[in-house]
C-alpha cells in the first residue's frame, strides 16, 4: 500500500508540493515570518516575497512583478549573531580611536 498523497486530477504533478498543493496554493499558506513585504508598483499594497521565488502578485490588482535572479546565483543566509558580533567590534575600535584621538589632542572632554 502506498503512503503518498493523491494528486487531484485538475493539478499537474510537477507543479504540485508533497500536499497535492499547486506553487501559488503553497505560496499562500507560507508562515509570514518567511516572508519580505514590498510594495505593488500599481497600487501600493503589500507584496509578500519569499525567498526563492520569480515573481511576486499583488493580491488586490494582480499586477505581476518578476524578480531577476541569475540562475547560477546561490541564495546564502548570513548569520545574524555573527554580523551582529562584527558590528559591535567594529564600533568597539571606532571609539577606542576616537579616545585614542582625543588624549593626543589633549581634550578629554570630546564627545563622541
């Protein structure tokens, strides 16, 4: 007996999830934390982009805006902590500059 899903006749199977669900169907039930708002060129609503996708449409006017990736682009997350990290060591050496700067010009009253 087979465990996979059915796929209802009226949905091709390359364009089906797991679910039997078409790309647009799967689209829509993606959590809103996974996806980056823009606004329609046409009439200003939220467009919900997700990352891997070509196009985004807007709900209200249905205006279609393609993204151009370069197919041989690698979608990379970056870690958040680390470029975190970077920035507050990089402030870090700013200020001791800036204090450095200040004992050599003799006025430690400077603000930073």
């Amino acid at each position: 007996m087979s465990t996979e899903p059915t796929l209802p006749l009226s949905v091709d199977a390359e364009s089906a999830d797991e679910s039997g669900a078409t790309s647009s169907e799967a689209r829509s039930r993606r959590p809103e934390e996974e996806a980056r708002t823009f606004p329609c060129r046409a009439c200003g609503a939220d467009l919900r982009y997700h990352i891997g996708e070509s196009e985004m449409i807007c709900p209200y006017c249905g205006d279609e805006t393609e993204i151009d990736l370069d197919p041989e682009a690698e979608i990379v997350e970056h870690d958040f902590e680390s470029a975190l990290l970077e920035d507050a060591r990089l402030r870090k050496e700013r200020v001791r500059r800036e204090r450095e700067r200040s004992a050599d010009d003799g006025d430690s009253t400077r603000e930073l």
